[in-house]
C-alpha cells in the first residue's frame, strides 16, 4: 500500500484529523479554539465521521479511526453541504 | 445507499461522455477501456446508457488534473484523494476529475482506474456515499480484480431507486431456473466457483445465483437456486465455510456474513465481518476453511490470509501473513473446503490438494473433479 504521513505522533495526527474533517465533514476553521459550551465541535465531527464510515463511535482518534483517515478516497465530501 | 438530497438524477436516459485528456500513466487504449467498462457497471442495471462523443461539450467531462484545476477543489498531490466527480446537472454537475498526481493503471500496482471511476461515476449519476464498508459507493478506495468485480446489493439499490431497473434484458449469465439448458455445468472444462463448503458431509459449491450439492461421492449432483434454499442468503457468496462443533456455516459477502445454523439462516444475520476481528481495509473475503488439523479457521485475503481461534472467538495476533508462506505452492485462494483431512484450494481453473501434515500441495486437480459429469 502506498506510503501515509508519519504516524503515532498525536499532534500530527490531530492536525490531519482536523485537516481531514475539514475537507471530508465541513468541519469549521479554529475549532480547536472553540471556547463555546457543549461538546467540542472536533469531537462532533469524529463521531460524525465515525458513525458514517461504520467504526466505533468513540469521538476519538484512536488507531482504527486514523487507518480510515489514511486510506485513499474519493474527494466528495461525506457530509451534506 | 444515498441520494444526494434534492437531485433526482439525470431527466433522461441517455447521457453522453467525453474524455478531455490522457493519463500518461496508461495507454490511451486502457484508458478508454476502464471508462467505458465502469459506465456498463451502471449501464447493465439500469436503462440508462452512455455514448461517447468526440467533441462539443458532454454531460459527462472526464478528465485528468493535478492540484488547482478551476473547480474550488483542488487536488492534494499522491495518495489521499484521488477523484471527485458533481451530482447530475447542467455544466460541471456529471463531470468526473481524476488526480494526475497518483499513479492509475489497469492493475492493481498503483490506483485502479477501473475502479476508481465506476465510484465516481456512481456520483455523476447522483449517488452520493455509502456508509455500507462492500459498496461501490463507500468512500474509501479498494482493490478488487477488474474481472471479479460485480456490483454490490447496495448500490444496485440505490441507482435503481433513481432510475428504475433495466428494461432489457441483460446479457444471461445464469438464468432463473437452474434447470434451464443454458444452465451452467459444473461439467464446463473452465466452470470456477464461488465459494464451497461443506455441510453434514454435503459439499456445496456456490455459483452467481445457485448451488450445486455434492450429497455422497455415489450419488448425482443437485443444482439448486440460493434462494429457494436460503431466501435471506445473497446471490454471489464469496466464502462459506463450516465448523462443525456449532454445526454451522458461515457465508461471505462483501463486509458481511450470515451464519446458516443446520439448515436455516439465522435471524441476526447478517453480521459484520470487522467483528470477527478484520481491520477496516478488507472489504470481502475470497475463501475461508476450518482445518482440524490446527484446529483453526483461514480467511483468505488477495495474497495475505488470518488465523481465527474458533474456541477464543477472535483473530489470532500477528496476522495477515502471506499464503505462500503457510501454504507453499499457493499465492491466492478463491474457494476452498475440507475433507478426509485434506484441505482442497480453489484458484482460477485449478483446485489444489493440500496436506496439512506435510505442508505441501499432494495432488493438482480439476476443478470440478468431486462432480460425476
């Protein structure tokens, strides 16, 4: 299989994931400085993403849900616009 | 299945294509052969049908970009991303851009275009994605041979719901009634199945829409629908195996399987194939047996196969490894069963008789030598 981004670094695999979410779930700029109330607009999305491509819905990135992000893909967004 | 909300597809059956520009990474003969093979996948269940034009503007552009292509969706360089296409519409709606930075072959080194363009045009005809992991349509890309590829339930529901089914028949390649002449025989020099299995001493071989049951060596071979033994059972089984200590079988498609208790179906099925412990990259199994020799269940997987501890329930830890290397002589498995202590593998036109004990191939045979013809 083809060569993937460097892996087990959690904070590489954070900016991935957001990049990843923002292009594949519309999830929204600087979420990560959300100060809002309620549950963290990047943990939606992971369960978002999660429960759309049938993982286990954790609202985490653990290692099933980062094999998934690095498989290729077709770049129409999972979510609707 | 879904739709994109609010299009209802093309308001006419027949569409054109055109294909912009070349991938230098094929010929241009493989090229057109890919596109227009992924069009008859959507052609052969549906009315609609694609013809090609050389010039104005079709509804269907297809072509080649790398990174920014005028379009607000840019491509990312290799791997990632690998091909967009846009719902059914006027101007760019239909078109299908593929990525030029990835490498796109008719094999299976490098990005299939076969079938990475039989997905996008599943959105060029208004599907959107699955979340069902053995559609077409799931988002992630999977290898699977060009010529095994048959279209999954999924989305044959889904375009079907958009456009309606073929009016006309399609090409026969196994007719309803498994009596008919045009039958196929298991006494065909080139017959290749499934999946087989066996079943309190039955051997099944399963074949697109039927079966053939092999009930003792002495006696005639049956040939059965699936459905009329199994109506929740799909056509197109792709592995089945037995384990006779739960006197049950289990049957493969796609990311699924359905567990036959005695004779019948059972009611949770079907069941995901990631429960038994597969990661999220396969997407079907090719072959399964129970060896009671090690007393473990092989799934086979392109060249790679796992080992399941039936007693545990779970995946044996250090798996996928290679089948040559548990199975000198073999490198893919279609089909396989067990009998008299042997393991019989399956691939192509030939079937294998493999000797756990002495870990090598004891005899090659035909394949449809356990059949009286």
């Amino acid at each position: 299989f083809p060569a993937e981004p460097p892996r087990g670094n959690e904070e590489n695999d954070a900016k991935f994931a957001e990049e990843y979410l923002k292009r594949y779930y519309n999830l929204q700029n600087n979420v990560r400085q959300s100060r809002k109330k309620g549950e963290n607009p990047l943990t939606l999305k992971i369960k978002e993403m999660q429960q759309f491509l049938g993982l286990k819905v954790t609202g985490k990135l653990d290692s099933e849900t980062m094999e998934v992000m690095h498989q290729p893909r077709c770049g129409f967004v999972d979510a609707g616009e | 299945f879904n739709i994109f909300p609010g299009n209802k597809g093309w308001n006419k059956k027949e569409l054109t294509y055109r294909i912009l520009n070349y991938t230098p990474d094929m010929l241009q003969s493989e090229v057109d052969y890919a596109i227009q093979r992924a069009f008859k996948v959507w052609s052969d269940v549906t009315p609609l049908t694609f013809t090609r034009i050389y010039s104005g503007v079709s509804d269907i552009e297809i072509s080649f970009a790398a990174q920014v292509h005028n379009d607000y969706y840019p491509f990312d360089g290799p791997h990632g991303t690998l091909a967009h296409a846009f719902a059914p519409s006027s101007g760019i709606g239909g078109d299908a851009h593929f990525d030029e930075d990835e490498t796109w072959t008719s094999g299976s080194n490098g990005y299939n275009l076969f079938i990475v363009a039989a997905h996008e045009f599943g959105h060029s005809l208004g599907l959107f994605h699955s979340s069902d992991p053995s559609a077409l349509m799931y988002p992630t890309y999977h290898f699977t041979e060009p010529s095994e590829f048959r279209l999954p339930e999924d989305d044959v529901n889904g375009i079907q719901s958009l456009y309606g089914a073929r009016t006309a028949p399609e090409e026969p390649t196994v007719p309803e009634k498994p009596n008919d002449p045009s039958t196929p025989s298991t006494c065909l020099p080139n017959i290749t199945f499934d999946a087989v299995t066996t079943l309190r001493g039955e051997i099944i071989f399963f074949k697109e829409k039927t079966f053939w049951r092999q009930i003792s060596q002495n006696s005639e071979v049956e040939q059965h629908l699936i459905s009329t033994f199994w109506p929740t059972l799909p056509n197109h089984i792709q592995a089945a195996y037995e384990f006779q200590d739960r006197d049950q079988v289990l049957a493969f498609k796609g990311a699924k399987y359905w567990v036959i208790s005695g004779y019948e179906v059972t009611e949770d099925s079907p069941k995901s194939i990631y429960d038994l412990g597969f990661p999220r990259t396969v997407r079907k199994v090719d072959a399964a047996v129970y060896d009671d020799n090690s007393r473990k269940t092989y799934f086979f997987v392109n060249d790679n196969y796992w080992s399941y501890d039936e007693q545990k329930q779970s995946m044996d830890s250090g798996f996928p490894k290679k089948i040559v290397d548990r199975f000198p002589g073999l490198t893919k498995i279609r089909a396989a069963f067990q009998k008299d202590g042997f393991l019989y593998f399956f691939d192509g036109h030939h079937q294998y008789e493999f000797s756990s004990a002495k870990r090598r191939v004891t005899r090659l045979l035909k394949n449809n030598s356990w059949i009286k013809c």
